[in-house]
C-alpha cells in the first residue's frame, strides 16, 4: 500500500477533509487561508461532470446562519442568483381550509435552493481557492485517529494519506465518528419512522412565494417553487411501516399511487404521471445521529451531519452545518492551539445540534397535524403574545431562521412561552382565545417581570 505524507514542509495536506458534499467544500475554503493547504477526499464521482444525480434532495433551504457563511466565502450573490424567496407556508387541509403561517413578522423570506446547483458553485469556489485540492472517486476505507491518517481506496488501489488534522463532513454514516467510535465515543444512530419521495410537478394555481403543505395524519406532502414558473418540486413523506399510508402496505402490494390519491386526492388529480414517478423514485430514509463527543484531541473533528444528522423539517440542517463550520473557524482564530479550538467548538456547538434536532421533529409534529381545537388555540394564544411582546416573545421559527441566537436558547425561550400559554388555558378553559389584550398583557406582567 503506498504512502502519502502531507505537511507544510513537504507541500501535502495540512487538514484533510473526508466529505464533499455541501459541508465539506464549505470547510475547506473556511480553513484553507489561514490553516491549509486542504485535500478533500470525496468517495463520488465528481456531480458536475457525473450522468446521475439522484438520490439526494432536490431541493434545500437557506436562512440566516448559513447566509453568513456564504455571505464571508463571498458567494452570497451568485447563490442569491439561483434561490427563490419563500415568504410562508400554506397548508392545504382535509377540510378545505388554506392557512398562511408567515416564516417571520416583518416579511423577511427564507430561500429555496435547487441542491445540484449550490453543490456546483460551491465545488467551483472551493476549486478555486488557492490551497485546496478535491479528490473525487477516493473513499475513506480506515481512519487512524493517533498518526492522524486515512486509508484511501481510489481507482488505482489502495493508499495512506496522512495529515495534521481531520474533519469529518462525510455524513450521517461518517468513517471519521465510526474511528471514534472505536476508541469509546458513544453515538446514537437512528431511523426516523418516516421515509420519503420526491418529486417534480406543476401547480400553477399555488402562489410561488410560499411554501406549500397537505397534512393528512399519517402522511404528509410538502412542495417547494423552483425558477421554473409553475413548476415546483414536491416530498412525500409515508411512515416506513404499519398500515396504509406506509412503505410497508406498498410492499405488501398497495401501489403507492392509490395510497397518494386516497391521502392527498387533489394533488393526485394535478399530477399525471404521479404512478410513474413513484414506481421510479427511490424511497429515502431520515438517519438521525448524535454523540457525545465531537472532537478527538487536537487532531479530528465532526462537523455537520456526522455529527448532528436530524430530520428536515424545519430547513435547519445545512445552515446548521455551515454554522458548525464558521463558529469552527472562529474558535481556531481564537484560541492558541487545535486541542483548546476543537474543545471551544463542541462546547459551543453541542447543545445547539441537541436542540434543533429536537425543534426539527417538533415542527413535523405540526405540520402534520390535523386540526385541533386546543393546538389552534394555543397558537393563537402565542401569536397575540407576541404581538404584544414583541422583543421578548420571537416565534421560534423566526428565532432558528432570521437570527444566529443560540438554538438551545431558543428551544428554552418557546418552553417558557408554552408553559405561560397552558397556565393562561389552563385559567380560562374554553375561552382562553377571547381574552381582552388589556387582561392578556395584565396577567404576563404579573406573572414575571419584563
């Protein structure tokens, strides 16, 4: 097996990065100024030059916190060139009704982005920026925590690749955590109970700002503009198994079509080859990770969904990972060492991941939901508070989405929110919702001081 060495003295890879998904070229250009150079290995063939592109979502979402890392990279504006503006989401109900639930007070749009066409500019920056080299078609097949170093199997065998540091961006089925789990870091790996399709239809008559929704219990479908008027790319989500709707019930011989058309009837009837694209569709699952331990000495590091892979639902998982990185970057600008910046990164990063992760399935918990009597109730309860409170009561979403405030705290700041809301039903059963503003603001005032 051959032999590479990387340092500065000998012009090899400083830091190598296992991973070139979206994470991966994002870190790469974050560390390759100040700490490169970088070689990032990625097990795929190159996506820009490759005949297939499936099996990843089609469609991802950007807000504030992975904004910033575009925004100091400098390719906020050519990403901004190729993403759709989505100012809320409408559910469409089973019993007619079409609600607009605004992503944020004063109108401010989180972004849709078509995957495969971020992937490239990022993968073009990431080219271009002195210092980093992007090796496709190399799988990371053993990582050697100590030296540090991996072992690499590519088109013409086997080789070592040694480094100074490792960052491990390669997924929820990271080679990188599996080496750390083998010296002890214990993981949590999971499988939502739902898994998904996607795919591509016209619905001329939803309006293309807003993302749109079909809740129906057990299932749930979801649907994104893309910059094709019309045109829009659409997730169904069925539980993996248990009856109809299920993967399972498909298996035993329901086709997925009549499981679609009897959740979802009026999408059904807009989508003419619906049979043909779920027959050809590959069902995806929803892995869930998290471990205790993101970092190994001064040498590896966990970033993105290696560490923290988490359901879809609140568009949170990339602007999570770019996060991961720019805070990452900061901490190795601030301390004086790896060993004392990877140690800053977890204490920093940890109970964020914990806590969005958890907001994540929360809002499906939502979305799916019929409706409630209670639950609506509550949520008006909520927005009048924070018509009324303005500064102190921000909408969770808008807290994860429009600012860079601490998820955790954020998780905290709707905890007490939901607490105060079931007090005040809890005072007025049945008629919480027709509180006069005067009593409402009375009784929070009360309650605890602003």
């Amino acid at each position: 097996m051959a032999e590479r060495t990387g340092s500065r003295a000998d012009g090899g890879p400083r830091i190598v990065v296992v991973g070139a998904g979206l994470v991966g070229p994002v870190a790469a250009m974050y560390l390759a100024a100040r700490h490169g150079p970088v070689t990032v290995l990625e097990r795929h063939p190159d996506p820009r030059t490759a005949p297939s592109r499936g099996g990843r979502s089609l469609t991802v979402i950007l807000s504030a916190r992975g904004w910033r890392a575009l925004r100091e990279l400098g390719l906020e504006e050519r990403v901004r060139a190729i993403a759709v503006p989505l100012h809320g989401r409408r559910g469409h109900l089973p019993d007619g009704g079409t609600p607009l639930t605004p992503y944020s007070r004063d109108g401010s749009p989180i972004w849709a982005v078509e995957r495969a066409r971020l992937l490239d500019i990022l993968l073009d920056a990431a080219d271009a920026t002195p210092g980093v080299e992007i090796r496709f078609g190399e799988q990371v097949v053993g990582v050697d925590l100590d030296t540090p170093e991996v072992r690499v199997r590519g088109a013409f065998g086997e080789h070592r690749l040694r480094c100074a540091h490792l960052l491990g961006c390669d997924g929820a089925h990271s080679a990188v955590r599996a080496a750390m789990v083998a010296r002890g870091v214990r993981e949590h790996v999971g499988t939502l109970e739902l898994a998904y399709q996607e795919i591509t239809l016209e619905l001329p008559w939803c309006e293309r700002e807003n993302m749109h929704y079909w809740p129906a219990g057990d299932a749930l479908f979801g649907a994104f503009p893309t910059l094709s008027p019309g045109q829009f790319t659409g997730c169904v989500f069925l539980r993996r198994e248990g009856p109809a709707p299920s993967y399972a019930a498909a298996a035993a011989g329901l086709p997925l079509r009549d499981q679609f058309a009897a959740a979802f009837p009026e999408l059904a009837r807009a989508i003419p080859d619906l049979g043909e694209q779920l027959a050809a569709k590959p069902v995806s699952h929803i892995a869930l990770v998290s471990c205790d331990t993101w970092v190994w000495e001064g040498r590896a590091a966990l970033v993105g969904d290696s560490c923290h892979a988490m359901a879809p639902f609140m568009g949170q998982g990339m602007n999570c990972s770019f996060e991961d990185v720019r805070v990452l970057a900061a901490c190795l600008d601030t301390e004086r060492t790896w060993e004392a910046a990877l140690a800053a990164y977890q204490r920093r990063r940890g109970r964020d991941a914990d806590a969005v992760a958890a907001i994540s399935l929360e809002h499906y918990r939502t979305m799916s939901r019929l409706p409630d009597p209670g639950a609506e109730q509550a949520a008006t309860l909520s927005r009048r508070l924070s018509a009324l409170f303005p500064d102190r009561f921000v909408p969770l979403y808008e807290r994860c989405a429009f600012t860079e405030e601490s998820y955790a705290e954020a998780q905290e700041s709707e905890r007490h929110l939901r607490r105060l809301v079931r007090e005040i039903q809890d005072r007025h059963p049945g008629a919480a919702d027709r509180i006069p503003d005067r009593e409402l603001r009375g009784h929070v005032l009360s309650r605890s001081p602003l």
